[in-house]
C-alpha cells in the first residue's frame, strides 16, 4: 500500500522517542551506535526508530566506513509544514473574532464609565 509523504512524515513524528531522536540530530549527525548510547534500549530497536524517520523523509543516512551516518533532513518537515498551514486561516480567524469582542467589550466599558 502506498501511503503519501505527510502521512509517512507524521508517522515518524508520531512517537516520543523519534521525535527525541530528531531534536538530538538538530545537533549533529550520529551514527545508530552513539544513538544508541543515549536511550535504555536496544541498536536494533534504534534502527528501527531511525527507518521509519528515514521512511518518512525526516532523517538522510550515509555511509562512512562501516558505519551509518545519521542526519536531519528539514526538507522532510515541508510535507508537515504544508499540511499544519491549512489551520493557520482557522486560527487567524479566530484571533480576528477574540480581537473584536474583547474591543467590544472595552468600548462598552468605556460608555459605563461615562455614564
């Protein structure tokens, strides 16, 4: 079954541990070894952390020596980022609405002063 990139981007996302892995790659490349290294779990059980976070675009791997590099790729965040946009009207229109009514609610503030 083909699934699209946002589905497989959000699938890489959808757990604590990758997005950690991530925010750890923000830093700098890692090998499976030194990734390893910083979780109480199995390499295997990185490795499979770090194939799902390729699949979905979100991390490069590349090989130096025997070792395999582990990189963030930002370009695999568009497909995310693409996505969460589609909200950004919603909530601006939101914010427009709390805006007005609490000017609302100030100006009538202001007439009972007056009074």
């Amino acid at each position: 079954m083909h699934q699209d990139a946002t589905q497989l981007a959000f699938r890489g996302l959808a757990d604590p541990t990758r997005r950690q892995i991530l925010v750890m790659l923000t830093e700098r490349d890692q090998s499976i070894a030194e990734l390893a290294d910083q979780f109480e779990m199995t390499r295997a059980a990185v490795k499979k952390h770090l194939s799902i976070l390729e699949e979905g675009g979100l991390i490069k791997v590349r090989a130096s020596g025997r070792e395999r590099i582990n990189q963030l790729d930002a370009a695999g965040m568009h497909a995310v980022q693409f996505w969460l946009r589609q909200f950004d009207r919603v909530w601006a229109g939101r914010l427009e609405r709390l805006v007005a009514a609490a000017e609302a609610v100030e100006k009538e503030k202001q007439k009972g002063s007056k009074s």
